[in-house]
C-alpha cells in the first residue's frame, strides 16, 4: 500500500508525540442503534484514538461471555451489517479523523457479499478491518480485495504464533499488527506483562508496523503497564460490561449508559496522556 | 508428455473422490476458517494426520481395536420383512448401531483419540449433540487413561439425560453449555473457545465430517470403514455392489463414510437425508441446511448453513438431537452442487412413523437419527425394481430416544 490511511497517520502522529494509542472496542447496535451511535460519537473525546466497531454475529467464537452477550444484544436490538455501515457513515460526517475498525466473523461479510461489503465499507468512511476467522491461507478471500480499496487489513497474532508462522501472519497485514496477549478468548485471564513485553519485542524486530496489544485488558493500570511496550492498547469486554452494568432490569438503557462508558474511557485513556 | 498431463487432469476431473486440495477445499467449500491461536495447531494436526495415514502401524492398531473393542465388522442385514411390506427394493441395513457405544461415532474416536496420543496431547475435549458423540470420546478417553471435557448445550442435557448418565460414569467432565439456544452449535462454540485457550495441550475430538480441514476428511477415512465394509459384504451376498445407498445427514459423518467408497461407482445412486423437522416451509421449522439453507462459513469450513439474510446462524428444528445443527460437513455440500448425491428431507412426524415401522417389521428399534434415512427408504423403495439391491446405514440404536419417542406417541414409560 503505497497512500497513508487514517490508521497509519494516527499512530505516526502519536509516535511523534512519543504516546501509544487507546484502542476501544465497543459492539454497534449494542444494546440499541441510538445508544450506540451516542457512545460512538462520544469515543474520540473521552480518549479513543483508533475505534474496534464490533460487527455483531450470532457465533462469536473467539469471544467470551462479555462479547458473546453484547453481541446477542445488538441482534435482539435488530441490528444488521447494513445498520452498522450506515453508523460509521453518520460518525464520519462529523468526525474525519478517527480510524474505525470493523470487527467481526466472516459469515456476515460472505452473504453481504464480500466484494458489495468492501465497496460499502469504503463508501462509509471505514479504514480497516479485522476478520478473525479469515487466516493468512485464505488472503485472497477478502484480504487482497479489501487492500486493493485502500483498506487496512489488520491480523492478529497470538502466543502460538512462532518465528516460522509470523511472516505468514505479517506478508499481508497493514495498519497496525493487533497481538492476542494470552491463549484463549476475549476478556478472559489479564496477560503477565513482562512476558507480553518480550513477545511484543520479538515481533517488533520482524516488522515495523506498529504493534497493539489486546485480550484481558480492564484497568488504568494495566493500559499504562502494557503501553510501555507496545505501540497500543485495546480494551473491549471491560467496556461492554460497562453497557451491560448500565442496564435497566428489562436491559433496556438507562440515562447511565452513555456516561458509563465514556467515564471508563476516560479513566483507561489516562495513564497514556499523562506520558 | 503433454497428452499424459492432459490425461491426468481429465482423469481428476472425473474422480469424486480426490477431495479436498490441499488448502482443505470440496470446490467452493471446506477451508480452514478459524482463529489465527488455532492455525499452527491446524497445521501441526494435517502433518500429524498424513504421517499417520502413511503408517502401517497406525493402520493395525486401528484394525485391531475395530475387531476387538467395537466389534466391528458390523452385519449387512437384509431386511426381509420391510422388504416384503414396502414391496420394492431389496432393503440391506448396514448395522452400525451394533458397535461399542451403540453408533457409528465410535470409528472416528478411536481413529482420533489414537492420533492425538501420537501428537503428545494430554487432554481431550470434544462437542455432543445427542450424546452419542460424547459418549464415544468418553468411552475411548476411559479405555486410553485421559482426561475429557465434553461440552453439550445445556437444552440437550436435560432431553438426553441417559447419555448425561453414561458420560459421567465414563469419568468425563460434562460442561452443560447455556449460550445462545443451548444446543449442539453452541456446544461446539464453547469447545472452540476451550480449544483456543488450551490449546498446547489440547486435542478436540470433533465428532463429525465439518469443522476446520483436516477435520472433514479426517473424519470421512475414519468413517469410510462402513462403506468399504458394505462393498465386501454385497460383493459376497450378492456378487455385485449395491444400486443404492441411503444414510441420514446431520453433519453427515455416517452418510461421508458409506457414501466415499462408492462416489466414483457410477451405477451406484445416493441419497442424503436431512431433518425437515416440522417441513421445509416453516421457517426455522427444520435442521435441512442443503434442501433449505445457504453457502456460508462456520465452525472453520465453508458449508451450507441455515441463517438469515445477514448471515446470522439459526438453530433449526429436529425432533432428533443428532441431526439439530445448522450445518453439515463440506463434503457434502460439494456432493450437492456437483449432483453426484442427491439431498432429501424427511420431517419429524415421517421419523417417527419409520422408528416405529422398523421396530414392529424387524425387531430392530433405530435411534431417530437414521429413522429419518428410514423413512425415505419407506418413498424409495416402492419405486424400484425388487432386483435393485438398496443399502441403508442404520447407524445409532434407539435406547437413548425412548424417551423423546414415548412423549411423541403418549406412552408412558
């Protein structure tokens, strides 16, 4: 990829300010399309520098009970892949500079179908993606037609991903490169910073795009341990569970929904600004 | 040379049995769609599985425990009565439901539990629908001395409590399982996410013909013991091979493994059979993902699907715990479009007619799984000539549906 994305530019600028990037996950619809599209809104300001937009599937299989409900969510809710390109659309109107990310399955995007996906995501102001059940192995799927759009295709690597298999995981991969800290499923066990540390090195040495770390990430503390190392840091099942704590008992939105989710941005945005 | 490679090209073209590449693809399907903590095992587990195929030891340790501790080879049984009732065809049943375990699941377990001993796995973990999946892993992870976790939805836990029973008294961990609508898609889902975190150690036994390559044709050799069986045994029965073949199609591992052998048997014609639950028109009404779904990707393969018009997956109907998944293995989607395998429904009520029918013709009371292969037998075979010779796989014993069937037909039990 020859042009600089939003991605690219936004984690040149933050390097240049020597300060890693706050990486949030939030699932569109959830809990409905109009909260949503609020917390979205509201995420660049309270700290976000680079947005996940979950795309919401019936089957998150790498994800565990904080996505898996905020996904289940957002579906009870109605919402649908034509709904959430339409949010990133309106978001873009108002925002031209914080890269979004969708996030999600491949089934989805395989019935769209891919190829009108890809045009509709392009159309809607999206700069990356992140299909976590499309390996290097099936590039020519959706990988090389979303970088032929100008489309970052971000792949994560994982604790089992060795010297042999990184450069299959590296060949394709744009934007960022997003490290799994641990073996397992979203929001599960908090990863062992130093060794996530050494990892992150390990990588570093075998690519220049900068490296996110993600996966079990829930306080101030932990941002600002991990940044330390990496060049980003994405939390996602701590802020879901912040929607979901937020609910009324019918789990409709309350007048705390939004806030709650800001405020934690906030406060997990911390530690980076203060470097 | 020039002609020779032209002829070998043909010679692929015409072969149904080549499949998969080696990217793991049936033409459009198959494929290897999971989780990148997943891929090095994937590939680890194909290397694995190819020097295994290569070795002859792995072949007679397997020999020996079909012989021995399923006792295998199972009957080709010629069903006189049903026979002479539907009027037709000369009806065989491939008596699967007469291994160890009570299904034909515990061919694939055997074959896989001994792979993952040669990989160094320590732990096992695999998905149950039915049950009878998990009681073969359970079965097998008692015999080798390993430890075992079965993940089963929680809905399935409470309408197939005997095999509950059996799988704890194996010593397998049952993890009921309460995402989504608690069945066997969820259960699988959670066995992926338990595969990912444990995944040095870990070794899934998937219990049918789908998920993530090899999986598929792993799967399919274990399975494909009954049809080379069924071709030796007709050849000595009759001295020809059959004409046609009929298994039940859930994920479709029993229906794979006598469907293989015969695919390139041209005179030979082959019939799916899928659950149509309540009938093919009411929506979400059935578990017929080839006669009512869609290409889509799930649970590591490209395959047919049941789901809605934004790619969400449904959970479909069937009276039968077993044949209750909103997929089926790739190979049989291939099969489909390719028109070498015809796909079939036969409903709920259909189902229950033919358990019945079979138990009072042949003293023989089928799981609901293949009552489903039956009940197309019982529309096929008035059709044909007596002297077309028709194998149908009966591939679970009824035990563990008695009570589903009680509730159906209002007896008490």
């Amino acid at each position: 990829m020859t042009h600089s994305t939003r991605i690219d530019k936004t984690f040149a600028s933050l390097k240049a300010k020597g300060r890693s990037a706050l990486v949030t996950f939030i699932t569109a619809g959830d809990p409905d399309l109009e909260t949503s599209k609020k917390i979205l809104d509201g995420l660049p300001a309270a700290g976000a520098d680079v947005i996940e937009l979950g795309m919401p599937f019936s089957d998150p299989m790498a994800d565990g009970p904080a996505i898996q409900a905020s996904s289940l969510r957002a579906l009870n809710a109605g919402q649908c892949m034509k709904k959430t390109l339409a949010m990133v659309a309106e978001f873009r109107k108002r925002n031209p500079d914080t890269p979004i990310v969708l996030m999600g399955y491949y089934n989805p995007i395989y019935v769209y179908p891919a190829g009108k996906f890809l045009d509709d995501a392009v159309k809607a102001g999206v700069d990356g993606l992140i299909v976590v059940d499309v390996p290097p192995e099936a590039d020519d799927e959706l990988c090389l037609p979303a970088r032929d759009r100008g489309l970052n295709f971000i792949r994560l690597a994982t604790p089992t991903t060795d010297d042999k298999r990184l450069p299959a995981v590296l060949t394709n991969t744009s934007g960022f490169l997003y490290y799994v800290s641990i073996t397992g499923i979203t929001g599960a066990a908090a990863p062992e910073v130093n060794s996530v540390h050494s990892q992150i090195a390990r990588i570093k040495k075998a690519t220049k795009l900068p490296v996110a770390v993600g996966f079990g990430v829930k306080t101030p503390e932990q941002v600002g341990a991990l940044a330390k190392g990496a060049d980003g840091v994405v939390v996602g099942s701590a802020l879901v569970t912040a929607i979901k704590e937020s609910l009324d008992a019918d789990g409709r939105a309350t007048g705390k929904t939004v806030p709650a989710v800001l405020d934690l941005v906030k406060c997990l945005s911390a530690p980076l600004r203060t470097v | 040379m020039a002609t020779t490679k032209k002829k070998t090209a043909e010679k692929k073209l015409n072969t149904y049995r080549g499949g998969p590449d080696d990217r793991g693809h049936f033409g459009l399907y198959g494929g290897r769609f999971v989780a990148e903590t997943l891929m090095p095992l994937i590939l680890d587990l194909e290397r694995a599985y190819n020097e295994a195929k290569a070795d002859p030891e792995f072949h007679a340790a397997m020999a020996y425990l079909h012989k021995h501790y399923s006792g295998r080879p199972s009957p080709l049984y010629h069903a006189e009565r049903l026979t002479n009732e539907l009027g037709g065809a000369k009806i065989y049943f491939k008596r699967d439901e007469l291994n160890h375990t009570g299904s034909h699941k515990i061919n694939n377990c055997l074959g896989q539990i001994l792979l993952a001993r040669r990989m160094g796995k320590t732990r096992i973990i695999a998905e149950t629908g039915a049950g009878q999946h998990g009681v073969a892993v359970a079965t097998v992870c008692a015999k080798f001395d390993m430890p075992c976790e079965i993940y089963m939805g929680a809905t399935d836990v409470e309408r197939q409590a005997p095999n509950v029973a059996r799988m704890k008294l194996l010593g397998a961990k049952l993890n009921p399982v309460t995402s989504g609508a608690m069945t066997l898609k969820d259960a699988m889902n959670e066995a992926l996410r338990d595969w990912v975190t444990n995944v040095r150690d870990t070794y899934y036994i998937i219990g049918t013909a789908a998920g993530p390559h090899p999986y598929p044709a792993m799967v399919r050799d274990f399975q494909s013991i009954i049809g080379n069986e069924v071709r030796e045994q007709m050849m000595e029965a009759e001295g020809r091979l059959p004409d046609t073949l009929v298994a039940c199609i859930g994920g479709g591992s029993n229906a794979i493994g006598l469907f293989h052998p015969f695919l390139d048997d041209e005179g030979v014609k082959i019939y799916g059979v899928e659950a149509g639950g309540h009938g093919i028109d009411v929506p979400n009404g059935h578990a017929a993902s080839m006669t009512g779904g869609s290409p889509g990707v799930l649970h590591g393969n490209r395959t047919y699907l049941l789901q809605n018009e934004d790619g969400q997956i449904l959970e479909g109907h069937s009276i039968s715990a077993g044949l209750d998944y909103p997929g089926v293995g790739p190979e049989h989607s291939w099969l489909k479009d390719s028109g070498r395998v015809t796909y079939v429904p036969a409903t709920d009520k259909e189902a229950l007619a033919a358990l019945q029918l079979c138990t009072r013709m042949e003293g023989i009371i089928p799981a609901l799984e293949p009552a489903h292969a039956l009940a197309w037998v019982t529309k096929l075979a008035p059709t044909l000539p007596k002297d077309n010779l028709l194998v149908m796989n009966l591939c679970g014993r009824g035990d563990k549906d008695l009570f589903t069937v009680a509730k159906h037909l209002g007896l008490k039990i």
